[in-house]
C-alpha cells in the first residue's frame, strides 16, 4: 500500500516562463522554499533555461538536468530528454499545457492503480493559478476538475484572504528584512556592491521594473524638476524603453553602473541580480515600482511604498484585478490617502501622465500614514500561514 506520508517525497513543478521572469520567479521562489523549510525533494521543469539564469547566475543553460540550492532543474523540451517519472505531487504552473510523456504516465498510473489499488497511485495534481484579489477566487480554490481520462486535477488559487491558498514568504523573511533595514549602512553597503555611486543617505531612491508607460516618462520629468535629488534605480529593458526621448544616447550603447544626470534626477543602469538581491534592492529603496506577480509581492514585503503595473490583459481584465487588490490592500487607509495611492496606480496603468503627476504630487513621499501602512500591511496579510505551507497540508489532505 501507499505510504500516508508518501505525498511529501517527490513533487515535479512544470513552468513555462512568461514574460522573462514572472513565472519562472514565483515557481523558483515555491521550489526553494518547500525544499528548504518543508524538506521535500523538488524537480522544477523549466522551458527556458537562458531566461531562469537572469535570476540564478550559477545555471548553466546548456544542461538538460543540474542541481541548484538542492533542487533538480530539468530542461523541459520536446520530446523530454530526460525521462518523467511521476512523483508524489505534480504542479502545472499558471496552467502551462504538460508534455505528452507527462499525461501518458499519469493516465498509466491511473489505469494501473484503478486495476490494483496496491500500486502506486497518480500524484496529486494541482494547477497552481496566478495570484488575485478577486472575490470569485476564494470560491474557486481546490476545485477538483474532473479530466476526460478519468483523471482528477485541482485548482489552487493563491490569494489574501483564509479562504484561499495564501501568500508566497519564507519563514524567516521578515525577520530578515527587519534586520537589513535596521542599519542604514546596509543600504548604502548595497548600493556600492551594485556600482550605484554618487547616493547620499539622506536622497530618495526609487526602484523601477515595470512595462513600458508614458506615466513612467512624466514622472522622470517631474523628478528632474524636484527639490532634492532624487535615484532611479532602472535595470535595462522594458522600463528604459518608456524613456528613449531624455536618455542622452540609445539604450543598446548603456551598460550597468552608468549615471544620467537630468536635472535633479540620477538614473541608474541598475545590474540584472539574483532573487535575494533583488529583495534586498527592495528593502533599500524608498518607493518601488514593480510589475508581474513575483516583484509585485515582493515589494509588498518589503514594508515600502509602490507602484504596481500589472500585465495587460484582454478587454481591461487587468484593471479588474488591480481595483480588487487596491481595495484589499486600502482597507485601513485613511480615505483621502487611499484615493490618492490608488489613483496614482490607475493613472499608471493607464499611461496617464498629468494625472500621475498630479497624485504623486498628493501622495508625498515622506507621508508617514502611507509608510506605517506599508510596515503593518505584510503582518495583516499573511495571514500566519504561508502559501508554501496551505499547500502541503493542502496535498495531505488530498
């Protein structure tokens, strides 16, 4: 017979990476930590191997199989050049379509245990969705669905509130970030290591990962015009596309560590770093702006104030999400503060520049209601329990 415990020995992980890094950093971060701290034996099936090294420099996208912080990472080609065999749990992240050699062992497993239930049986199956606000999500989270083969999957719906399947956070993480950002020398330690010279202790620095936005351009030509200096933290990519017109020379020609001086603002070519760099970024910053799901969560963490520019989707859809974690995450602002972050979030997503002028000039930096929020948000919100941790008694109970 099958072992009680045997759910918790092996989980694959298939993910599809999309947009460069969204993806592939959620279901990195859920590897790392349910080896880490729940001591499961994890296989992550990753379809692009040059994109997942951008967050872990030590891969070798050349390698169909290596070993990254104890975790299996398989190059998830096609056919597979290594050969599945099925495990305990199977994770289809963000409902990537599995390879046919996955659904053929599945289906035999089936057969088989359904003929001698003494056999080992499928591994549990679970679509792990994207993270949302919404209120149909807490409905919807560990619905079976019933397969045309007879098997059985489950959706699992990550998400705010006890009724769904929680917050992506290491056991240790906010201790960690406490103790960073206790000591100023850190952030300035952090800054060096990055080679972001010329930052002054006492400037606002403002990180920035998000899609290309005409708002983001209003906002560095406000920012050129501010009375104090003010550091925009830019890696390259998206974002520096939103910023052609004011950069002094074509992006292809910047590279890491170089400074644009435009007024009283400093862009910096900010490195490309690994996830534990990029937290610590976060943690150093006085305002992030994010994009996707990993960064926006991470910012969240980081007990600083934000942006999120979410991925656009069909029809509007994404404002959708946006308003419904707005007004989770608003629920005890002051009013007037409340309609100004949310605001200024809008008029980003919406590539409305005048009017994210206008509320960042509301929203002020330094108002201190903003930054208590942002420290007692990330205690209100997990909820004491993990999303690492809801999903292993989550398989347990399945």
């Amino acid at each position: 017979m099958v072992n009680d415990s045997a759910n918790l020995l092996h989980w694959d992980i298939f993910c599809a990476v999309v947009d460069n890094y969204g993806d592939i950093g959620v279901t990195w971060r859920l590897a790392k930590q349910l080896s880490n701290e729940k001591k499961i034996d994890v296989c992550l099936w990753v379809d692009d191997l040059h994109s997942f090294s951008h967050i872990l420099p030590q891969l070798d996208p050349l390698l169909t199989t290596q070993v990254h912080h104890g975790i299996t990472i398989n190059l998830w080609s096609s056919p597979l050049a290594i050969e599945y065999q099925p495990g305990s749990v199977l994770i289809e992240a963000f409902a990537c379509e599995l390879p046919d050699e996955v659904k053929h062992a599945l289906l035999t497993l089936h057969v088989q245990h359904k003929a001698d239930p003494r056999l080992q049986q499928p591994p549990v199956w679970i679509n792990l969705e994207y993270l949302s606000a919404e209120s149909w999500v807490a409905g919807c989270h560990g619905l079976p669905s019933m397969q045309a083969n007879g098997l059985k999957k489950h959706f699992y719906f990550p998400g705010f509130s006890d009724s769904t399947g929680g917050l992506l956070c290491e056991r240790e993480l906010f201790q960690r970030r406490d103790e960073w950002q206790n000591n100023p020398l850190n952030r300035m330690a952090l800054f060096s290591q990055l080679g972001l010279s010329g930052i002054n202790p006492q400037d606002t620095v403002i990180s920035v990962f998000s899609y290309e936005s005409t708002a983001l351009l209003a906002l560095c030509r406000l920012w050129q015009q501010s009375g104090q200096v003010i550091h925009a933290l830019i890696p390259k990519g998206r974002s520096l596309n939103s910023l052609t017109c004011i950069l002094p020379k074509p992006i292809d020609e910047l590279n890491s560590g170089d400074q644009i001086r435009l007024g009283n603002l400093i862009i910096h070519i900010l490195p490309m770093t690994d996830q534990e760099g990029y937290d610590k970024l976060l943690w150093s910053c006085d305002f992030n702006i994010v994009r996707g799901e990993d960064s926006f969560l991470r910012a969240q963490w980081a007990a600083k104030p934000f942006i999120w520019h979410i991925y656009v989707q069909e029809e509007d859809y994404h404002l959708i999400k946006l308003d419904a974690f707005m007004q989770v995450y608003c629920n005890n602002l002051p009013p007037e503060l409340a309609n100004s972050w949310q605001a200024l979030n809008l008029a980003f997503n919406q590539e409305q520049g005048e009017q994210a002028i206008k509320h960042w000039q509301q929203l002020n930096l330094v108002n201190l209601p903003l930054l208590q929020h942002a420290k007692q948000w990330p205690v209100d919100a997990i909820n004491d329990v993990d999303l690492a941790s809801r999903l292993v008694q989550f398989v347990k109970n399945s």
